[in-house]
C-alpha cells in the first residue's frame, strides 16, 4: 500500500474525504488501516514517505536536481506538525527521481473537462493541506510536495524517454531484391567469360532479371511512399499545429557537447556581478519625479486577483521545480484558496518563500546541429505558484506606474498595458523617415543594441528605480526579498548543474522581472534625454529623442551634434549603470537634405555601422540603404511561393492541405504585410498565387470564381481571402494609431501607404460614416421575419475604443463581400446562386471539410457554381457535343439534375425524392413517438407572440424548457408516409386520390398537417412552395368543411442541399429546434446532395440502378 493511500484511507474515515460511498476498493483499505500506526494523518505521509527513500544523502552535494530547489529545512525550521512521534530529519530524494537527472516527470493530471475527478482532487488535497501546521512560509514549501505526490501516485507520471535506435530487419522483397542484384552481377562477369553460345542464354537470364527486379523495385516504391504517407498523416493529427511549425521553421536540434564544469563556469561568469557590492547613487542631473497622487494598493491579494490570474494563465505552461502545473489551480479551486490564504500571510510579513526563488533550467537548441553553449537558449522554470504572487504585485505596480504618469508611455511602450509599442514604435520611426526624404530635410537615426541587457542588469538599479518612483516600501522588501537568494540550475540529458546564484540580470520566466527592467530602462532614459530636444513636427509638436521598448532603444534627432551629445549622454549613463552598448550590432541612418549621408556615429572609439554598411532589423522590421520596401515585397513573395510549394509537397490530402494553408503560411505573412508599405496590386498577385493552390487542392477547375474560395454567400468555406485580411490590418493599425493612448502618436498620425488604389485612411473614414449613418437611420428588419429578428449591431457613439476598431473592421469586411456579391451578379453562369430566394445559406466547418470525401467537396462547390464537366459546359470549353447521353435536349446541370425526361421516367428523381423524404420521415416520426409517449399537460403548447410597449424588457426565457410545438396538444398522433406502398389518405378526415408525401393526424383534436415535399432546382423554391400549396388548398377547404382543422405544409429542400426555410418553419412548428433542428438539416441536406452526386455519376449510363 502506498503512502498516500495509507493517509487518503485515514482521511475518508473522518468523514472528509472526495471518494464516494460506494467505492469497491473502500473495504479493502479500511482493511489496511488496521496494520497502519496510529498518529497524525499528514505525519503518517511524511514518515511512509521517507522510508521509501533510498541512502542517497551522501551524493545530494554531488548531483542536483530540479526536485531539490526545495531545499531541505533544517530541523529547526521544520513545518510543526501535530502528531504524537517523531518525524525523521533525513530529507534525501527518492531513488526513481535521482535517476530523472533534474527533472521533475510531468504528471497525468486529468483533464480540464473530466470535472468528477477534479472535483476528488480537490476535496482531498483541500484535507490534506488543512492538517498543516506551522509557518505560513514553511506551509508554501510543503505545499507543492505534497500536490505532486498525491499526483503523481493517484495519476502516474509521464517522462519521455528516448527509445533507442532499432536496426529493421529487411522484408523478403528487399532480400529477393538484393539476391536479384547479387545474381546480375555474376551474370556480368560470366557474360565477359562465356561463349558466343552460352552468352545468349545469359542475355536471357539477365532479361528475366531486369523485368523482375522492375517489378519489386515499383512496389518497394509504392510500400515506401505508403510508409511515408501514414507517417506524415498520424504526424499531422497527433498535433496539427506542431507539424506546421515543422513546415515552416528551421530545424532545431542539437546535443551539448560542454562539461559540467565549463557549463557551471559559464553560468558563474554571465551570473556574478563584480561591481554589485559598489554603491549606486542617482546621477545628480538626474530629473525628479512628483509625489504620486494614486497611492499603491499594498493590500493582501485579494480573491478576484488571485482567481483571474489563474484563469488567464497558460493551462500548458511548463511547470517549476515542484512539477505542480497551473492546470491544478485552474481546475481545483479549493486548493487556489488554500494558496490565497497562504500568500496573505507572507504579503502581510514580507517574506518570501525559499522555493519561489528557485529555478529550474533546460537549453534549448536556436539552429540545427548545435553544440557549443552560444548555440543554445536558457529558458528558467520558476514554480507556478510564486509566478501567480508576483503577478498580482506586477500588476498593482504598473497601474501605479502608469496612473502617477512615472513611465513616460512616448517614449517606453513596454510593461504598460494598452499600448501597441512595437507597431507605434515601428510606424513613427519609419514615418519620420519617408517624410524627411520627401520634405528633403535632416534626420538622424540610431538603433543602439545592448550587450546582454537582461542578463547584466545590476539589481542595485532595481532598487534604486523603486525608491526613485516612490514604490511604498512593503513592495520594495518584498521584491528585494525575492531577488536576494534567487538561484538557478540547467540540466542537460548528461548532468544537472550545481545552483547559481542570480547576482545580476533577471530570468524571462520571471513575472515581476520585465517590468522591474522596464523600471531600470526608464531611469537610464530620464538622465539622459533632457540634453537634447527630439524632431520638431508641421504641426509644432515635439517628438522624444528616445524610443524605447526594453533593451532596444532608438534615438531621433534632427542634427549631427544633438546626436553625438545624446549617444554621448547615454554611454554615460548606461556606463554607470553597469551595462554596455555593442557598437557594432548597432546601426546608423544620416539624411541629410532628403538624400542618405554616410555620416558616422561613435560609442567611445567604436564606429557605428550604417544601414548601408549592413542593413538592421529592429521591432520586426528591416532598414537597408533604399530606404524603402521593395527587397521586403520580394522577400514576402518568395515566402508565399516557397510555403506553397512546401505544403503542396506534404503527402496530405487536399483539405488538409489547405488547413496547413490557412492556419500555418497566413499568419506568417501578415505582419510584413501590416507593417511594410506593400501596394494592393501586389497582394492581389499573392492571392492570386494562393488561389491557384487552394482550387487545386480541392478538385476545382482554374476558372471557377474566388468568390467560391472566400465569399460568404450561398456557400461560405471556412477560407480567408489574403487581399480582404491585408486591408483589414491596415485599418486595424490606421485605427489603433489614430486612437492612440499616446497622445503624440495621436496626433501625428503616421501616413500608411498602399499604392495608389486603395489608402487605409480613406477605408476607415468611409467605414466610420457607414456606421455613423447606421446609427441614424436605426435597425431596419430585413426579409420576412418578424420585428426583431436577427443580431442587434452595437451603437457607434456608446461603443469604446476597442470596440469602435472592431467595428470598422467588419465594415471593411462588410464592404468587401458586398463588392464580391457584385462581381458575382455580373457573372451570368457562376453568379447563379444571387437569385436563389428562400434557401438557407450554408457555412462549412473545418470539422465537416475533414469530414468530407475530396469528391464530395468538389462536387459540391463545382456544382454550386456550375463549373462541372457538362456536355453543355464542354461544349463552350472545348467544342464538343452538348447533347444528353440519355436524350435529345442540350445537358446543361440544371438538365441532367432535374430535367431530363429520361431520368424522370426512369425513377431517378423520384429516387432522389424518396432519400430525403426518408431522412424527414425519421426525423417526425422520433419526435411524434416521444410526444406520444409522455403525459399529457393542459396549456402546454405554443404562446402566441406577445408585442412590448417601450420601455419594457422582455421576460428570460428557460432555455432548458423543452420545446413541443404543435404536437403538445394530444398525445394520439398517427403519420403515414408515401414511401415503400402507395399512401391512401386517412378516409375518416377525407376521401381523396391524392397523396401527399407525409400526413399526421390527431383523432381527438381533429387536426391534419399535410406535408408535401419537393426536390427542385434552387432557383425554383418559390415556384415550387406555390405550386404544391394550390395542389392541396382544396384538400384542405373539404377537411375543414368535414370539421377538421387542416394545414398545409409544402417544403423544398434544393437538390444540390440547400434547405428551404419552409422546411425549417415546418420543423420548428412541430417542435424541433436546437441541436435536433441542426441534425435534421444537415441529414436532409446531406441526403440530397448525395442523391444528386450520384445521379451525376450515372448521367451517361442508360440502364439506370438505384444506389440503394
């Protein structure tokens, strides 16, 4: 029995345990309780625990591991437990971790939808962390233990282990192919030897040779290229998004070739700062800051932080050195409270927890075939439940930060919320740039570059950044405290690293480090503009000399000595706070009277490069020496073309390839295509390009329409047009630069070009007055539904910032399918669908595009679009021969799917008729079956609509209520179909010769529903709606007149899938709605799509056999 079990039994018997009553194994352990030593629940934990360990304690100075950033309390500093003997002080590490070499195996938490088990989960580990007595801060190292244990002994654990290389054995085709070799070779040498005799019976041989190595050398090909096609598809679904980062990434790989001694010289030498022990005082040119007017919230955590921050954190986040997962608190609540509780304590003591300031490390690769320590990246792992303290602290600090206006937001756009930095950043600079080469006058750029900025940045910095801000001073000792004893390991598969201290610098895993850097950046960025004076614009604004986004800084000056004196002011300051600037990954731009000047810049004795020396990219986007974006537009044309040509070489079906199209190389062009000044023709030839891929990939012929790939019209497919989502990020930027926070950014809003066709500026003005006349002209009711149907568009003048730039978004979306709609008007063959009147739309999911055969998807879309292989449609492609191969008339779709005379005496479409109206038939008749078999309850039927005053808002309605519709009123219902024997109308309510499809009938409410159905062509819905409604109007006038109430219900569902919306209301009145409604459609439509798919595939073969 494990040790676990030994304290969950224990604590089930108290009454407080999650396992319900009725557990199978409950005997069983209550059994095993008896052989247990009484004492205290947790102490028995510790105590099984411990024992299960094996005599390692010697070798814990000689290897360490992740598990041991716990590091062991003396026996002084225990947590105190509440048991009656006493508890063992050896703390060694288990016998199965020691061999994990550092690393902590993941456990197999169950899933977050698996609610029962967690809630288990959490009652147990509520229990258990209740039993510990102590300090708060000895709790919080106790804390992640035990949730890993009880994990990882209730779920298991799972640790990848890299299996060795196992050499194939060779199949008997690949050895009769070697022997086949083998023998014609000999056959060569005996052919040089042999006679003129004997050396036609050789030729023979070799013959027979060559033809049956020809034979198993295809189908060796033939197994290989299924191999490798299985291979590539289970890659693809175990995780889609993993094999596309494979698609379009440079491989990565590499083993670490280093000692563990050089590696842990390493880590002393960037880690140990030399000069920390120097004392650091404020420059005395140095600006001050006023009084904050917003004081601090230095409160406890509060429950709502603690819980939104679980929230929104990162389920799949690695975890710390515990191994205890965000996944747990987000999915245990009882136990984010114990934590809640816990971190109170320490807030309000001002002490952080040993554990929180340990770190767990991996190297990861950044090229292929690394080896050597520059070749890889440190990633640190901190414990999950420190990262969510410090996140609170993070975010109180920089609302007051940014509240007291101590961050200057112009000039650092990094660690304040709300702020598109890069972008704003991007776009000014580049702005500044174009308009001093148009306007002809001086501008001076440099890019400064930061030799390891993170990693040197000397803690003392922190601290004076803190008081110089007017950080209340419980926050200070708390994030001093954190940052004091921060230490760190790296494990590699050979070794894990001894602990380093953290002297300087800050870990990127850190949740408090980016802004206690960004508040060091800000100081070094105070003592040093003031010397100069930024860019003066038109319109008499002032633009900062610096721009800043953590590390990376650029200076914007108008002359050469206001630079050399802010370069010179910043070596300065960078120098005193213990940093360093790399002259040559820094870079220069000199315009001089709107021409580039060579004009050269120093830090100290080191010359600054030129973007003409060596073009540099900075915030994502590149500077060379034309000063323009035609080597980028190339770039990102090249990029297109290879990333097509890489998923069309995958082996993966076509829909498949065009998810990799959509998900992986889309994303991948629209940031060079946001920020670079890309005209609109340009991005038409990329679309263009991806569209000739995407119609490939799904069966469609060069000419059918891309209104059929990216339209939302009749058929919407689950594609984005590149074109469409280019002009959408456009207004996005002109908008969030517009609506800049940064007033300066606001009002000098950055000019975006996109060539002469289209200008992002006049798309989002045009956007704005479209939403602006909708505001005035109101909600107006579209089609025949009734007052208030449909969505409500938000107000523009109530909306917010965010909201306002999401709605001129999808007015930019609005307006492109309306000039896609217009296209497709003009288009008389492929424009069909426009005049189809009463048909639902229908939207196609990534799930059902999966789902679908390639066959089935093409034919749908080609048949939409009538892009299929007709005689008709071939004669106008190549000349041949319109006429049906079943009769005389031109065979056009509209022919061979409901017109040919031929196969309407054949049986065909009343073949096709009969599919649909089995699938509408089983639809009724489960639902009549179930009202038939509940009780009865007076009242329960349909409320007539109900019209409110002004003023008044409508009553909630449950939508857990079920619906019945019609049906509701009785429970003796009966329905007969006109499907396997000929339908004779129920003599009781009328004697008739016709026969519709479907008639249901109540003998006690002397009611009839008489449902006919019809499969036309999609542009005759209404014609047929009409039709078939005059058929049976005076059937149902004689029933009314025998005292029964009689309706008519003509439904169409078209034959290429479309459902009629009499179909729907037909459904709805009778009840079906929701998930059952959706079912039902999907399985009519589906039904006569493929009635008519097959009905295409017979169309040239005259003895016609139905597809049963």
């Amino acid at each position: 029995m494990s040790p676990l079990e030994v304290l969950w039994a224990n604590h089930r018997n108290t009454g407080e345990g999650g396992y319900p009553p009725d557990d199978p194994n409950e005997a069983c352990r209550k059994k095993c309780l008896k052989a247990v030593a009484q004492g205290s629940r947790i102490d028995q934990y510790f105590l099984r625990s411990r024992s299960d360990q094996s005599s390692e304690v010697q070798q814990q100075e000689k290897t360490h591991s992740l598990q041991n950033i716990s590091i062991p309390s003396t026996e002084q500093e225990e947590v105190q437990l509440n048991t009656e003997g006493n508890v063992e002080a050896n703390r060694s590490q288990s016998a199965t971790e020691k061999k994990i070499q550092g690393r902590r195996p993941l456990v197999k938490w169950p899933k977050s939808h698996e609610k029962s088990k967690w809630d288990i989960v959490n009652q147990d580990l509520c229990g258990l962390l209740e039993q510990l007595k102590g300090p708060a801060v000895k709790k919080l190292e106790k804390m992640g233990e035990i949730i890993y244990k009880y994990g990882a002994e209730h779920f298991g654990t799972a640790y990848k282990i890299r299996n060795p290389s196992t050499t194939q054995t060779k199949s008997r085709r690949q050895q009769e192919i070697e022997q086949l070799v083998k023998a014609r070779r000999q056959l060569k040498k005996q052919w040089r030897k042999a006679s003129e005799e004997e050396k036609d019976g050789i030729n023979v041989l070799q013959a027979e040779i060559k033809n049956r190595l020809s034979i198993l050398r295809r189908a060796e090909h033939l197994r290989r290229k299924r191999r490798k096609k299985e291979q590539v598809r289970t890659r693809f679904f175990n995780d889609p998004f993993r094999f596309l980062k494979s698609l379009f990434t440079k491989e990565k790989s590499g083993k670490l070739v280093t000692s563990k001694e050089e590696l842990e010289a390493h880590l002393k030498e960037i880690h140990s700062g030399i000069h920390r022990n120097n004392p650091i005082s404020l420059p005395s040119d140095m600006p001050p800051v006023p009084s904050p007017h917003y004081q601090f919230d230095i409160s406890p955590p509060k429950w709502n932080e603690v819980l939104a921050t679980a929230r929104h954190a990162r389920a799949a986040s690695s975890p710390g050195p515990n191994g205890v997962p965000y996944r747990v608190y987000k999915n245990a609540p009882g136990v984010l409270r114990v934590l809640w509780k816990l971190m109170r304590v320490v807030w309000q003591k001002e002490e952080i927890p040993t554990v929180w300031r340990r770190a767990g490390g991996v190297l990861i690769p950044k090229e292929k075939d690394s080896t050597t320590i520059d070749q890889f990246r440190h990633i640190s792992l901190l414990n999950v439940e420190g990262k969510i303290f410090f996140t609170i602290l993070a975010r109180r600090l920089a609302l007051f930060l940014e509240k007291n206006e101590y961050i200057d937001t112009t000039v650092q756009k990094a660690g304040i919320s709300g702020f598109s930095g890069c972008l704003e950043h991007t776009s000014m600079i580049w702005h500044q740039i174009q308009k001093a080469k148009r306007e002809s006058k001086d501008l001076h750029v440099v890019f400064l570059d930061l030799a390891n900025a993170f990693g040197s940045v000397p803690h003392k910095i922190i601290w004076t950044a803190l008081n110089y801000f007017n950080v209340p001073r419980t926050i200070t000792t708390l994030i001093q405290s954190f940052f004091r004893d921060i230490q760190l390991c790296l494990t590699t598969e050979q070794y894990t690293t001894a602990w380093q201290s953290l002297e300087v610098g800050i870990m990127a895993g850190c949740t408090i480090s980016p802004l206690a850097f960004t508040m060091a950046m800000e100081i070094i960025i105070r003592a040093s503009r003031w010397v100069v004076g930024g860019v003066r614009t038109s319109e008499g604004l002032r633009l900062p000399p610096i721009r800043a986004y953590m590390d990376d800084l650029t200076t914007l000056t108008s002359t050469k000595a206001c630079t050399r004196r802010l370069l010179a002011k910043l070596q300065e300051n960078i120098k005193w706070a213990q940093m360093e600037i790399k002259p040559s990954k820094s870079r220069s731009v000199s315009i001089v009277k709107g021409k580039l000047d060579q004009c050269r810049f120093y830090i100290g004795e080191d010359p600054i490069p030129t973007v003409t020396e060596r073009p540099v990219k900075s915030l994502g986007r590149w500077y060379d020496a034309s000063l323009k974006d035609s080597v980028q537009i190339d770039q990102i044309k090249e990029d297109t073309n290879n990333g097509l040509k890489t998923i069309d070489k995958t082996l993966l079906p076509g829909r498949f390839k065009l998810w990799c199209l959509q998900f992986g190389l889309l994303p991948r062009l629209m940031w060079p295509l946001t920020i670079y000044d890309i005209p609109l023709y340009k991005v038409e030839k990329l679309e263009r390009m991806i569209s000739s891929y995407a119609k490939k990939w799904l069966g469609l012929p060069r000419c059918i329409t891309n209104s059929a790939l990216y339209g939302r019209g009749i058929l919407e497919l689950p594609l984005t047009s590149l074109q469409e989502e280019f002009k959408c990020a456009k207004v996005r930027l002109e908008m969030t630069l517009a609506e800049s926070r940064d007033t300066i950014v606001a009002q000098t809003v950055p000019t975006l070009s996109a060539g002469r066709k289209w200008s992002p500026a006049e798309a989002a003005a045009q956007a704005k007055t479209a939403l602006r006349h909708q505001d005035i002209v109101g909600y107006v009711q579209m089609g025949r539904q009734g007052f208030g149907a449909g969505d409500v568009r938000p107000s523009w003048k109530k909306a917010n910032p965010s909201q306002r730039r999401t709605m001129v978004v999808d007015e930019v979306r609005r307006q492109e399918e309306v000039l896609r709609h217009t296209k497709a008007v003009s288009q008389g063959k492929q424009g069909q669908w426009v005049r189809w009147e009463d048909v639902e739309k229908r939207k196609l999911s990534w799930k059902e595009l999966w789902g679908m055969e390639a066959y089935k998807a093409s034919f749908l879309i080609r048949s939409i679009y009538d892009v299929l292989p007709t005689p008709s449609n071939r004669q106008q492609w190549y000349g041949e021969d319109p006429t049906c191969a079943l009769c005389p008339s031109a065979a056009s779709l509209k022919h061979i799917l409901v017109g040919c005379k031929t196969s309407l005496s054949q049986g065909r479409f009343t073949w096709r008729h009969n599919q649909v109206l089995k699938c509408l038939a089983a639809s009724l008749e489960a639902k009549r079956t179930a009202i038939n078999t509940l009780p009865y309850v007076p009242g329960k039927h349909l409320s007539p609509v109900v019209f409110l005053q002004a003023g008044v808002m409508e009553k909630v309605r449950d939508a857990s209520r079920e619906h019945y519709g019609l049906l509701s009123e009785a429970r003796d219902w009966n329905m007969i179909v006109d499907l396997n024997q000929r339908l004779i109308f129920p003599a009781e309510i009328v004697s008739t010769n016709l026969r519709p499809d479907l008639v249901l009938w109540s003998p006690s409410l002397r009611k009839v529903l008489i449902v006919e159905l019809t499969v036309p062509w999609e542009d005759s819905v209404d014609e047929a709606y009409e039709r078939k409604s005059l058929k049976y109007s005076d059937l149902a006038a004689e029933a009314e007149q025998r005292g029964w109430k009689a309706r008519v219900y003509p439904v169409e569902v078209g034959c290429r899938g479309f459902v009629s919306r009499s179909t729907i209301k037909l459904l709805k009145d009778l009840g079906i709605r929701g998930k059952a409604l959706q079912q039902t459609l999907k399985s009519l439509s589906g039904a006569a799509e493929d009635a008519s798919r097959w009905l295409w595939i017979k169309r040239r073969d005259g003895n016609w056999a139905c597809k049963q």
